[in-house]
C-alpha cells in the first residue's frame, strides 16, 4: 500500500454496509480502475477508482466488488487478481485471492477471471443492476453481455431490466467527510503548504512554467505524496486568463505574476489551493491593487461559511464584492446592481467560486437534494473558495495598467460545528507575507 492510513477494513466494511441498506434489493457493480495507455506499450501511473477506493481501500488493478442485496440478506463479492509469479515478475506482487480472503471482511472472495460466470449467478436473482459509470469499459461490457444472453435465454424468467447508477448514492455519502478523512485532507495540504513556500523562494525569471511545476512536484513526492491531485497549473503573467491551463511551456517574465493552482493528494485525498505571486518578489502597484480585492473577497467569503449556509450565497456574495471591486479600481463602469443584471462581471470572473472536494478534487458530492433543493453546508463537508480577476493582454476596455494579469487565491475549507476551519490558514497570501516568502524568508 503506498499510503499508511488511519483507515482500516472495518471503515471500509461500514461504509459498504451503509451502501446496502441504502440499496434497494439488487446487485450493484463497481469496478476499479484499469491501467491506461499512454502510448504503445507504456501507461499512466495507476490511479484507483474513488468509488471502488472509498469502499474497499484496496489499490490493485482489475478488482471488482459485486454488492448484493434481496430481502434483507446482503452479500459481498470481490474479484481480485489471482497471483501470477511470471506475471509478478514484471509488474509487481499481487494481493492474490488467499490473502484477500484474510484481509477484506467481505463474503467471498475470487479471482478477476471469474467474475463473468458468478455475476450471471447473482444476476439470475434480481431485476435490478446498479452500475459505476466510472467503471472500466471491461466490467461494463461484461455487465451487458452477460445481461444480453440471460434475455435471449428464454428458460430464465428472471433478469436485470432496470439499471440504476450507483454513484448516485456513493456521491451522497461522500459529501460529509469523518474526522480521518480530513486528517488525510490536513496531510495533503501539509505537503501542498511545503510546496507553494519552497516554489515562492525558488521561482525566477527566465524560468520556463514546467520548471516551476518540477519544483512542485519534487516536494510532493519527497514529502511523501505519490501524486498531484490533478495537474498543476503554472500560468505565467497572461496565460493566468486561461482558467485550466497546463501547457506550462512558457518561460516566467520579470515583472509579471505567476498563478499556480497545485495541491498534493495523500492516501488518495485532494488538497486545491492556488496562489499568485510575483516572479521578481514584489508586486507592482496595480498587481497589489488587484491582488488586495481579490484577497479581501476571499477572506470575507470565508467568513461567512457556517453550518445551513449555502454556496449559491456565497457565490452571489462573491459575484457583488468583486463587482465593487472591479468598479473601485475602474475595470468595470456603472452602479454595482446595473452591472450584476447585465451580467457584465463575468467576463472578469467567470467560474463558480468553490467546490466539494475530497477523495476527488471536484468530488462530485451532490450540490441539491432529490427537488432540486440546495443542500445547505453542515459539519464534516469541505470545499474550496478561489473567487478570481482574469483580465486578458488584449482587452482594451480594462485601465492599461491592469491588463494581462490574472489573479485567483484558493484555501481548502471544513465546515464546522459553529462555522468553518480554513484547512490551509498556514500557507502565506497576504502581500507582505507572499513577498517575504517569495524574497527568501520564512518557512
Ligand atoms: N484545480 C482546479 C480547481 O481549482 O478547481
Ligand atoms: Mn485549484
Ligand atoms: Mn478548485
């Protein structure tokens, strides 16, 4: 395992029963992730399915957990891949089918080959199949056929006819985090805080953007994070009006900013944070004009995070404090409640101004119930906040000073008891303290 984690198989187990009581009677199909090709004969580094991750902990490729549910009896079956020394060899131990009897609390247990003959067996008690969409394309393709020949069978009376997707109901337990899931949130962004001070100090002009991200990087791993959770954004000077961009291939300009949108994940938990700093170790007068509004937003949208509060709230709060803002400093011209109706804000800050975020960095935790009603924040949910300027090079209507820069400050919040936690408070974002950090000091 590369993670050592508070988490154990009884979390596991729990989490898995709690899916089955949220069942109705059926089989439920969730399949891990399969490695994926990068080119010819190489891959991506292995990442596991969240779900299939969430509700087993387990790491191997080509595993699949069959829940099963009918009249109050559960039944869990996971397939695993069978041991291969030859195999072994070349790609690394397996847990194997012996040893995933002892270590997973599960009914029984097979090898990944078998999983085509036992899914026909369980689906021949039960009309109701819920599948992963993020399943391998192989489970699911086994799924339909094996479904396929039980209705051209005419002697079986019983088959799966509804399809139901089950990460309707994963997402929905996922939404609130226990203490040990943001213990792992913390870990992450412990090494994510470690990475922006160390890339602050080392960032120079000249500097090509994938240079910058290699910095990152390196403190990720050697810190004991196996992986980004999503790619680093490094977006020197302009390039920062392009809100995902990862082409990184620029070099870093004496005089510009440079965002970065970089989080470590850890025992397979996201941290998200982005900071924007200036190449040379001060900001302009214009960049700190900027920079000071969007700060000042973030800081005030923090503030107002608290158990039955809601993100469209904060998302029309962010949208007027940033309205003023840009009005204040002449980016945008006219009353505040004129602008907001027309809409003319969202040129210059166009995104959402956080999300849910955990085993994924987007976690797709839903954001309104069943009636299309907002959930209201409640304790245990995370998300970020990253309200965000963006003035493109070419956009004559923006005061000249202003243009090509784009800002965005993002921190990682729990919602608490009595309000909320910035998870990373630790990580420098004042002007004085961005500057200190970027010019060599602090830690
Ligand atoms: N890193 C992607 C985001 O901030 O949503
Ligand atoms: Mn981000
Ligand atoms: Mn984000």
């Amino acid at each position: 395992m590369r993670y050592n984690t508070a988490m154990n198989e009884s979390t596991y187990k729990q989490r898995r029963d709690r899916l089955q009581v949220m069942m109705r009677d059926g089989v439920a199909v969730i399949g891990n992730a399969r490695l994926q090709t990068r080119s010819n004969d190489t891959e991506y580094p292995y990442r596991p399915n969240s779900d299939f991750y969430y509700l087993t902990g387990f790491e191997e490729d080509n595993a699949i957990l069959l829940l099963s549910k009918r009249e109050g009896v559960f039944k869990t079956v996971l397939f695993v891949q069978k041991k291969v020394p030859e195999m072994e060899l070349w790609t690394g131990e397996r847990l194997g089918v012996e040893a995933a009897k002892r270590r997973f609390d599960v009914d029984e247990v097979f090898s990944s080959d078998a999983y085509r003959e036992q899914l026909s067996t369980l689906l021949a008690e039960h009309t109701l199949v819920y599948f992963d969409l993020f399943s391998s394309d192989a489970v699911y393709t086994t799924l339909k056929e094996v479904t396929q020949e039980m209705l051209h069978t005419r002697a079986i009376t019983i088959s799966p006819r509804t399809f139901s997707d089950i990460t309707k109901l994963t997402q929905e337990m996922r939404l609130i985090k226990s203490e040990a899931e943001v213990a792992l949130i913390r870990e992450a962004l412990a090494i994510t805080q470690k990475a922006h001070h160390h890339a602050m100090k080392v960032c120079e002009e000249g500097m090509l953007e994938y240079a910058l991200q290699a910095e990152y990087e390196y403190v990720f791993k050697k810190e004991g994070a196996y992986s980004d959770a999503y790619t680093t954004i490094i977006a020197g000077g302009n390039n920062a009006n392009t809100l995902h961009y990862i082409k990184n291939d620029q070099r870093l300009k004496e005089g510009d900013l440079v965002l970065v949108d970089a989080g470590a994940e850890y025992g397979y938990y996201a941290s998200d944070i982005t900071r924007t700093y200036p190449v040379n170790g001060t900001f302009s007068p214009a960049q700190k004009e900027l920079y000071e509004i969007v700060l000042d937003v973030q800081l005030k949208i923090i503030a107002a995070i608290k158990p039955n509060g809601s993100k469209k709230a904060l998302q029309a709060l962010s949208e007027r404090l940033l309205t003023e803002g840009m009005v204040k400093l002449g980016i945008l011209e006219g009353s505040v409640k004129s602008l907001m109706d027309e809409k003319a804000h969202k040129q210059y800050y166009p995104h959402g101004i956080g999300h849910w975020m955990g085993i994924d960095v987007h976690d797709p935790c839903p954001y309104s119930d069943d009636n299309g009603e907002e959930l209201l924040f409640a304790k245990g949910m995370v998300l970020t906040i990253e309200p965000g300027i963006y003035l493109p090079e070419d956009d004559d209507n923006v005061p000249e000073k202003y243009r090509g820069i784009g800002i965005r400050i993002e921190d990682d919040i729990l919602v608490t008891t009595d309000g909320c936690e910035n998870l990373s408070e630790g990580i420098a974002k004042s002007v004085a303290e961005v500057e200190r950090m970027c010019q060599g000091y602090g830690h």
